[in-house]
C-alpha cells in the first residue's frame, strides 16, 4: 500500500515537474511588402534600405516575417517572369494568401507639400481588414525618414508586445575571460538626401572663350573676332516637379582686349570689350541623388562692342545656351557648383550679313533651392 502511494506521488510530481511548458502565444507571420515611393525623390536603394530596416525592426519586434526574396520570387512568377512591384491592395492580400501569411503590412511615402508622411496598414487576411495602421513624417530627407520608420516600428510594435506576441527568449552572452570589449566608435551620420523647394535661384560666374565671325553674301573674306574674358549667367523661377525646374535667364560673356582676323591670319589686338549678352527661357533637370543637372536656355541677345573709338550695338537675334555640371549641398537650401556651358547667338548687322558668335566657358555656382 506504502509502494503504490509512493509512485503514484512521483508520478504526480513528474506530471507538474517535467511536462513540457504552455506554449507562448503565437508570433503572427507578415508579408513585409517592399515600400511604396510616391513623391519623396530618394533613390530606390534608400527606399528600399528604409523597407529592410522596417523589416528588421518588426522581426525584432516578435513578428514573424516571409524573406522579402521568397516575395520577390513569387511576384516574379505571378508577372510572368519579370519582377515588378506589387503595390496595390489586392495584389498583396493574393500574394500574402499564397504564402500563408497571416497579415501583411503595406507601406507608402507621401510626398504632401514640403514633407513626406510614412503610412503603414497592417491587414488581417482572415479577417480580411485592416487591423492596425501607424503613420510618421518629417522633411524629405534620409535621415528624418529614418527616424519616422522607427517610430512605425514602434507603433506597430507595441500591441504585440502588449498582448504577450513577443515571446523571444532573452539569451545572455556568455562570460569571457580577459579584459571587456571596448565599447564599437560611433556609427558615422547618414548620408542626407536632400530635395529642392519651390523656389529656384542659380547665380554662375566663370571664364570663357568666344569666336564671332561675320557672314553673308557681300562678305568676300573670313572675318572674325576671338579672345577670352569673363562670362557669367543668372536663372529665377520655380520647380514644376521635384527635379525639374523653370526659370527665365540672363547669360552671356565679354571678350576683353579680343583679336581680330581675317582669312584666318592675325591682324590686330582690339583695345576694349566685345559682349554677348541674352535674355531667354530655359529648364533644368537634376539627376538625383547626386545632383548632376542639365539645363538649356533660349531667347534673344545682342552683341555689344566698344573697340578703341568705335562703339556698336547689333539687333537682337537668336541666342541659347546649354549648362552642364554638378552642385554641392552647404546648408539647407543652398548649394556650390560648378558646370560647362556652351553659348551661341546670330544677329543680323549691316549690309543684311549675320554675326555668328559661339562661345565656351566654365562657371562657378551659387544656388538657392
């Protein structure tokens, strides 16, 4: 009687001590789909840094989430071969069913006047619903983004953690003998990426040549003018999209003490200026992230000449330019460059000839945008 009381105690104790511990509650699987970009002018592999990091951060977070390359394969399937993104609605909850997702999570950059807003839906797809929905915003740029992405996390975050969905063990490094690890340097700052505002402003100062020949029926002989100065160029006005901007122009340059020639040999030195000066219309496009740009301007100029005792001034004719270059952020809005240009202008003079003049110069920037 003694014997069958004792093992039926162990085996009541076996029972409490031994079983195997109640499971925590489940981790939901997501389909963390690639960020949406709808205006913010970042380039795609910062978008799509700021997705894998929003990723990791869900992940740490007590999500469980489906490999964004087990996502790109299966759109790749679904457009026939060739990936594409998925961004709409019913294109995610098919992919997330066929994955056996029990949520997904889609992500948008709004471009909404001069900020970006990040918008994260978490949907349910069992109860076909969105369930939780997390938004942050700040300036256009990297950094500020980062920082709303991290806030989403939070938000979307703290539920889970609420209900007892992060059910991670919390594992503590093991001793090591000798001295302790030094604490890792800081990370170095993001890298910004800036983006233009509204307005537009770029001021150009350099150096150039130009070469202006006179042409036309009673001209028997090449004559032409050549020589160096200073060259120079101004834009104003405002950007129609985010790196495409309008604006009116002044360019031209001034030849400072010129040559004069004719069929080609050198006849003399002209004391005084010789300019070419325009007013026009023009566009530029910024290649981001890295500001390169390209602009082209046209209008009308006039050439202007005081040489010794003679002093003329032509009719306006047509006159335009091409600006090529690179511009580097120092603050907020404002930017330094530098760009090639190419100028060239035709204007009428006496005895129904024309004047052509083309020019070349290389110009320093000051930009405001």
């Amino acid at each position: 009687m003694m014997k069958r009381a004792f093992l039926s105690a162990v085996a009541l104790l076996s029972g409490v001590f031994l079983a195997p511990p109640a499971r925590a509650a489940e981790r939901p699987l997501v389909a963390v789909f690639a960020m949406e970009d709808r205006g913010s002018a970042l380039a795609p592999e910062v978008v799509s840094n700021l997705g894998a990091y929003l990723e990791a951060r869900l992940a740490e977070g007590g999500y469980q989430v489906i490999p964004q390359d087990q996502l790109r394969e299966r759109i790749a399937q679904e457009k026939q071969g060739s990936f594409q993104a998925c961004f709409d609605e019913s294109c995610q909850i098919e992919l997330g069913r066929e994955l056996s997702a029990q949520k997904i999570l889609s992500t948008r950059i709004l471009k909404i006047g001069d900020t970006c807003q990040v918008t994260s839906t978490l949907y349910d797809l069992k109860k076909a619903a969105a369930e939780l929905a997390a938004t942050a915003g700040g300036p256009c740029q990297e950094g500020a983004l980062l920082g709303a992405v991290q806030e989403i996390a939070r938000k979307l975050v703290e539920p889970l953690r609420a209900a007892g969905g992060d059910s991670a063990p919390v594992v503590s490094p093991a001793p090591v003998s000798g001295p302790p690890p030094q604490p890792a340097s800081a990370a170095p700052p993001l890298a910004v990426a800036r983006t233009h505002g509204n307005f537009f402003l770029r001021m150009c100062a350099g150096a150039g040549f130009a070469r202006s020949s006179t042409q036309g029926t009673v001209v028997d002989k090449e004559n032409y003018v050549l020589g160096g100065g200073t060259a120079a160029a101004a834009s104003i006005g405002y950007f129609i999209a985010p790196n495409v901007a309008v604006h009116g122009d002044l360019f031209g340059i001034t030849l400072i003490e010129p040559q004069n020639y004719l069929n080609n040999e050198r006849q003399r030195d002209l004391a005084g200026q010789y300019t070419l000066g325009a007013l026009g219309a023009g566009i530029t496009w910024f290649f981001s992230p890295n500001d390169w740009f390209v602009s082209a301007a046209a209008g009308m100029g006039v050439i202007r000449a005081k040489l010794g005792d003679f002093e003329t001034e032509t009719r306006a004719g047509f006159a335009g330019s091409v600006l090529a270059g690179k511009q580097w952020w120092v603050a907020n809005d404002w930017s330094l460059g530098v760009a090639a240009q190419v100028m060239y202008n035709t204007v009428p003079v006496r005895d129904d000839n024309l004047q052509h003049t083309f020019a070349a110069s290389v110009l320093f920037i000051a930009a405001y945008d």
